[in-house]
C-alpha cells in the first residue's frame, strides 16, 4: 500500500522532524532509568503515553488520511513493542507490558487530538508568510 503524505511544502523538514522524535524515543528508552525508578511508576506511563501521543500527533498531521493515520498508529505501536524487546536485551532495563499498554493508549489519544486543531498545526506553520 501507498501512503499519501498531505501536500506540505516542507515534507523533508517535517518527516526529518519526525524521525529525530522516533529515535529520541528509542534513545532515552535504551538509557539506564533514574535511580529509585521501579518497574511501574505512574509518572513512568504517563511519560510513555505523552511521548507516544506527541509522535502519533506529529505523523497524523503527515499522514491525513484516515486510512494513513490507522497505519501510523499500528507502527506505532509496533514501534512500542520494538522498544520493549530492546529494552529487556539490555542488561540495565527490563520489558514492561504495561509500558507498552500506555504507549498504545498515549496513540489513542495522539489519533484523537489529531481530530482537532492541534491536527492542523504543521499546516498552519506552512501557510505563514516570511518575516
């Protein structure tokens, strides 16, 4: 299947954009957690469903299709799954099925917003003129 990006004048910028957030993610996820950070923490989940809704936010404004914006949200949550199995790879941290449960709801909500204004704000960007 094809996706069909929305016709933003800036798509490398945007899709460059997006890249450097997924590999953020992947970065601090594969760093040593803060001491005194156990398994399941509140604060954690909602860092992890925050972190995944901003990246589902960012690619369904790429991505405006619905059917494109069902295909970000299930790598999305592949990508959750990728960094679970990484992170029990590594000696210092461990999978957390809970941890992904949040990065799957944090996409949730990241398709939700998309439904709103906050859907539109790479477009709005776009449209301003120079300065």
């Amino acid at each position: 299947m094809k996706w069909n990006p929305r016709p933003l004048r800036h798509m490398w910028l945007w899709r460059g954009g997006g890249r450097a957030l997924v590999l953020a993610s992947i970065a601090v996820a594969l760093l040593p957690a803060p001491p005194g950070m156990g398994s399941f923490t509140f604060d954690d989940k909602i860092a992890h469903a925050v972190a995944f809704a901003l990246l589902m936010l960012w690619y369904a404004q790429i991505y405006a299709g619905r059917r494109d914006r069902v295909r970000c949200a299930s790598s999305l949550a592949v990508l959750g799954l990728i960094i679970e199995l990484l992170q029990s790879l590594v000696p210092y941290r461990s999978a957390d099925g809970w941890d992904l449960v949040a990065d799957c709801v944090g996409v949730g909500l990241g398709f939700l917003l998309a439904q709103t204004r906050l859907g539109n704000m790479l477009s709005r960007f776009e449209i301003q003129p120079a300065a």
